[in-house]
C-alpha cells in the first residue's frame, strides 16, 4: 500500500465571519492510499486557530502516517491521538479503499437517495443588516431550525434579530439555535441568558471560553436556555477525561464535530458517555470541502438522531468539489442523478 498527503485551500465565497475573525480561505489536507489499483481519500479537517491538533508539526505527522501507512488503520489512529483530524482522515481513507467507489462510505437509504438528514441553516456573524438578509434566506429555503453566530456585534442588536425572527415565526415554526463561541463574560453571562430565554430558543452553544470548568458547570445548573458545548470537547483524548468532563459541567447537549474529536471513534466515545448521563448530541461538520462533509454526513445518517444537524457547509467554496450531496427545504440529499466531479491527479 501506497499513501500521499496533499494540502488544499478552499476559497470562500463570500468572507466568513466568526468569533476568530473573518475567513476568505480555508486550509485543508488529503490523505490518498492506493492499493491494487484501487485509491482511497480520508480529509484531515484542520482548523487553524480552533483544532488542537494547528501546530508546527502538523505536516510531518501527516509524512510520519504515510511512511508508516503498513501499520494499519488502528495503531496508526492510535498514534495519532493528538492529532484528531487526521486520526479522522485516516479513518476515512482505510474505509474509502475498502469500498465499492471512493465515495461511498457508509451505503444506507440516504446514499440510495430515499431518506434525507434534517439540518440547521447557518446565519454567520456580520453587521446587523448582513445577518437579518441571511436569517430571512433560510426561512425563505425551508429551514426549520436556524443557528446565529453571536458575539460579534452589540449585543441588543443581537437581541433584536432573535425578536424579528420571533414576531414572524412561532418556536413550532423556526427553532433558533445560537452559537456564542465562547464570547460571554462569566459575570454577566446569566444575565445575558435570562435575557436570550425570552426569544424560546433551542439552545446556546459555549457561552464560555472553554478551561472555565466551574463556572460552566454553575451556568448549566440554573440556565434558562439548554446549553450545548462543543469547543469545550476539543482536546480531550482520553475516555476518562470525557467522563470526568461531562459528569463535572453537566450539560445539556454536546456537539460533535468528527474532525476535532478523534473521527468516527472518538465521536462514539462521546456519544456513550452522553447518553449514560442522559446529554443529548447532534454532529456538525467542521468546514470540511465536500469529501470530508460527504463521509460525516453518510456516517450520521447511521446514528439516526432525529434532531437537525451541522451539515449545511457544502455551498461555502468556490473551488469545493461536485457531489451528490443536496440541500432542499432544510434537509440534506444524496442526489443520485448528480456524480462526483473530482480528480485524484488534481492534487497532485
């Protein structure tokens, strides 16, 4: 067996604004095995600033797995325990080979085109006019659950969008989620809480910057909104950790994002400790392009949660890759009668 790595720069769009910045461009990393004439392609999903995994090793890493691809899938996902996005980029490129073609991972009625995932439509971070236009698009494609990026401007200018969504759509009709990327201080944090929970909103994703483990856990004892973490499961490896974790803060939801947390095994990991403290979960993917977005979406599809997922990324690059994946009326298809439009010498 043959392995190579390849980076790759994803173009947004339009500039994607997030509690780190604005982002025009994206950097993500291929691993390509071959064997038997056969190829297979897993996504290291790296986040710079956000993974744990940034750092400047990174790139030998990904040459130290395809020097020691003879190792297997398990102990190399084993070594690789710091590094979680390409413990997820090895996962899928084992499971790419083994399969009947590169893109068809997990073959289920999603893949077959019968069954869809419902998901949430993102509303990211701008001036106050820029997000009402988005929050007025989902609405407009169908979405029943929207999810606004917060933090980033005034926070009564916040208030008002979740109020001008409120006056026009019912919580039956729009469920709201927000995500406040650890953008709350910690004294004021359930004040701001009280003032959110007028709206009905579904949940709030880390208020607080994560490491602030007391506080937290104080927060989710007496919060009015459900509170959901997700940078706050970055970084932690060991199944332990995760109990401790989890049993400490006691949230109501957790987030997984397969390219943060260790893949498909790291995700299950999570998954078990949840559910054994009764927390419920929903999986996003992590502005992966369309391959790595592809296998975590017919991975979830398995897990059969019902509520609507993080899987709308597909549409944000210019150069991403064609596939059958397809968003309509707030649920993502598998579109039969699109084909993969992609070219392993183009990454070369």
């Amino acid at each position: 067996m043959k392995a190579t790595y390849h980076k790759y720069i994803l173009d947004f769009k339009n500039p994607s604004g997030t509690s780190r910045g604005i982002m025009t461009q994206k950097e993500t990393w291929f691993i390509v095995l071959e064997s038997d004439g056969k190829k297979g392609i897993g996504e290291c999903g790296l986040l710079r600033t956000l993974s744990i995994d940034d750092r400047p090793d990174y790139e030998e890493k990904l040459q130290w797995v395809c020097n020691n691809i003879h190792l297997g899938e398990k102990s190399i996902w084993e070594a690789m325990i710091e590094f979680p996005s390409i413990q997820f980029g090895i996962e899928m490129a084992f499971r790419s080979l083994m399969s009947e073609t590169p893109f068809l991972l997990f073959p289920s009625d999603f893949t077959k085109g019968l069954k869809s995932i419902l998901i949430n439509g993102l509303v990211w971070m701008g001036d106050e006019g820029f997000m009402k236009q988005q929050i007025g698009e989902k609405i407009a494609q169908g979405f029943h659950c929207v999810k606004l990026k917060i933090g980033a401007i005034d926070f009564d200018k916040e208030l008002q969008l979740l109020a001008y969504i409120r006056q026009n759509f019912t919580p039956e009709q729009v469920e709201i989620r927000v995500d406040a990327n650890g953008s709350f201080d910690s004294k004021t944090a359930l004040d701001k809480l009280h003032q959110l929970a007028e709206y009905n909103l579904h949940s709030i994703e880390q208020p607080l910057q994560k490491n602030k483990t007391d506080r937290m856990s104080e927060l989710c004892k007496c919060t009015p909104i459900p509170i959901a973490l997700d940078e706050e499961l970055i970084g932690v490896f060991s199944l332990e950790e995760k109990v401790q974790l989890l049993q400490k803060i006691r949230p109501q939801y957790i987030i997984l994002k397969p390219s943060f947390i260790g893949g498909f095994r790291g995700t299950l990991e999570w998954i078990s400790v949840a559910e054994k403290y009764q927390i419920g979960w929903w999986i996003t993917s992590a502005l992966e392009s369309n391959i790595g977005l592809n296998a975590i979406a017919q991975w979830t599809y398995l897990q059969q949660n019902s509520m609507p997922q993080g899987l709308g990324t597909g549409g944000l690059y210019t150069n991403n890759f064609d596939c059958p994946l397809e968003v309509l009326e707030g649920q993502l298809w598998y579109n039969m009668n699109k084909n993969w439009v992609f070219n392993f010498e183009g990454l070369e």
